[in-house]
C-alpha cells in the first residue's frame, strides 16, 4: 500500500510470457537506478517466444500522456490491458478487452483514444488491421463501433503506431511492405484511409511524433533513422531521408523530452544510436554508444524520464535493462545494468517509462 507519490516515477516492463503474461514495475530512485517492486498479471497471455523481439514491435506496453493509465497487448490471448497506476507507481488491473484482431502488438494513446495494430496471422487468413477503443475516465474500454481499418495489404506485418501531436492523424509503419499508411482520425473516434506512402529506407519498424509535427521513423533494412512531414491529406513529405548509422538491426526509436536528440536501439550489434534533431527536423549522427558494457546484449524497447535525465532500454537477449544519465548535449553515460528483473532472458517486451 502507498500513501505518498514518489518523487522520481517507475519504469515498467513486459514478460509476454504465454501462461500469465505480466508487467513488471520497477522504481527509479534518486539517481534514475532501479529497484524491482512486483509483477502484475495482466489477465491474459503472451507469446511466450523465446526471442529477442517477440512481437517485432514498439510500443506494445504505454502510458497515457498524463501517467494515470498503462496498457499492455496480449499478443497470445488477442486482448489488451488496461492498468491504473497508483501513486507509488504500483498499478491495478481495471479491464482486459478483445484487442479486435489477432496478435495485437502496438499501441497508441490520444487523450481517451487508444487504437492497436493487431498482426494478424497469414496461416489462417487472418488479415493485419487497426481497431480503436475509448478509454473511459476509470481506465475502462469501450471498442469503437466501425474503427476496425485493414492496412495497406493483409499479410502488412505492422510495426508501430502512432498518433500525431493533435490526434489528427495515425501512422503505421508495416514491415513487409516498407510502407508508412496513414489514417484521419474523425470526430466520432473511427478513421478515414488508410493513404499509403513509400518509407524512404527499407524495414520501417519504430516511430515517434515530436511536438512540432515532425515523424521520426527508424529503419531496420539500411540502419537508418527518416524524418518526414504530415500534410493534411495524409501524405508525407521527406525531410532527412534514411540517415544512416552503420549499426545492425535498427528498430526502435524514442526523443529527449526537449526533443534535440533522439536514440535508436540497435540489436544486431549492442548499441544505441543517438541522432540530432535540428529546428527544422533534419537529423545527423552524433555517435553510437554500447548498451552494456560487453557489447553482448541486444537492445530493444527504450523510454526517456519524464524529467529527461535518464535513458532506459531493455536487453531484450538478457532480460536486463541498462540505465543512462542523458548530459546536456545528449549524449549517454551508462549508470548500470540492472539484472534482478524478474523478466525472462529471451521473450520480453515492451518498455514503458514515468
């Protein structure tokens, strides 16, 4: 039981694993380093694959913007969960919801808009799809009546979803076909599209919006990091086409609060890419940095603080999650590797950071 907020929020990860999928809560002390506080069962299940990257995804674990909430994907039991968090940074099952497809495996959060790419299963004839849902004021959700959208193909192999600063816009990034589809949000939740675009790079997986509209999208076929812009007819125009970093396996993507730099994990090789986002969204490589000290792990899901002085991202070959002190001019310290996770050495995923 917590009575007081701590001062220095929680990070929260995911074992996806298939008899009882679980978020794991850690706190972040004063100086950003870890310590576990409990497993949440999330009332449904992973995939249990014991993999480095499970669901081939980012942002299958989120928070809402204001921190009251965290979803989880159950990508075994096609369902999502939805989590209150409390004060302390522990949280509290609310509801489990069919996620409206098969293998749901990304999230995206607008206010009370929350929509998942469901993967779908080429097998069975299952085809890729989106499907939105409002999120009530206690965390509940309600699927939205016709928000279930296909993808630009069936087999699309979604990546990532993301909502624009306004909530205007959702873009996924679909890996078998190097496309970015886009859709316009309406009033009523459901959407409109999706309008197809080519990725600059091969492989698009991670993406994030920054605040000035910019689209960052990583790129796992070149190692290369993309920045576009959204116009209003859901086409996007490139800015810094496919900026390479010479790193293996480049596949997700997160910004500084301030949003000056932002940090590629790359799992072919151990490291973390950090890139310059100039005023204009050009983007230029400042270096790349090892996750662990050995150069072992494969890095995965990654989260900024709140606050912006640290930088976390889970291994995903290892189960453990190394910390960072961001400098002011972006670049990474490494603080510590924190091994008493609780999560499997292969099979984990998803990261999510207060």
């Amino acid at each position: 039981m917590c009575k007081k907020r701590r001062r220095f929020g929680a990070v929260y990860a995911m074992t996806n694993a298939a008899d009882c999928n679980e978020v794991i809560a850690f706190r972040r002390n004063f100086d950003g380093t870890l310590s576990r506080h409990k497993a949440y069962p999330t009332g449904g299940s992973g995939t249990g694959a014991q993999v480095v990257d499970p669901l081939a995804s980012q942002g299958s674990l989120i928070l809402s913007h204001d921190g009251r909430f965290l979803f989880a994907v159950n990508a075994g039991s096609n369902s999502i969960s939805s989590f209150r968090v409390k004060k302390c940074g522990g949280l509290k099952l609310v509801d489990v919801e069919p996620s409206g497809g098969v293998k749901p495996n990304s999230l995206a959060v607008f206010h009370n808009l929350l929509y998942v790419t469901n993967a779908g299963n080429s097998c069975n004839h299952v085809s890729s799809n989106v499907t939105g849902f409002h999120v009530g004021k206690d965390g509940h959700l309600k699927r939205i009546a016709g928000s279930t959208e296909s993808l630009s193909a069936p087999n699309a192999q979604p990546a990532c979803i993301v909502f624009s600063p306004r909530g205007h816009k959702l873009v996924v990034s679909e890996l078998n076909t190097n496309l970015l589809s886009v859709f316009i949000v309406k009033r009523d939740g459901t959407l409109i599209g999706p309008i197809v675009n080519n990725s600059s790079g091969g492989g698009p997986f991670g993406s994030i919006f920054l605040t000035k509209g910019y689209l960052l999208v990583s790129e796992a076929g070149p190692n290369a990091l993309s920045s576009y812009t959204a116009n209003k007819d859901g086409t996007l125009n490139v800015i810094s086409p496919s900026v390479l970093n010479g790193q293996l396996a480049t596949c997700w993507v997160v910004a500084s609060p301030h949003e000056h730099f932002a940090y590629t994990s790359n799992a072919g090789n151990g490291t973390i890419t950090i890139y310059r986002v100039k005023r204009d969204g050009r983007l230029s490589v400042v270096e790349s940095v090892l996750s662990t000290p050995d150069g072992t792990a494969a890095p995965i899901d990654s989260g900024v603080s709140k606050h912006g002085r640290n930088f976390y991202v889970l291994n995903g070959n290892e189960g453990t999650i190394s910390v960072f002190r961001i400098r002011k001019n972006g670049r990474l310290i490494l603080l510590e590797v924190f091994v008493n996770t609780g999560l499997p050495e292969l099979g984990a995923q998803g990261l999510a950071v207060i």
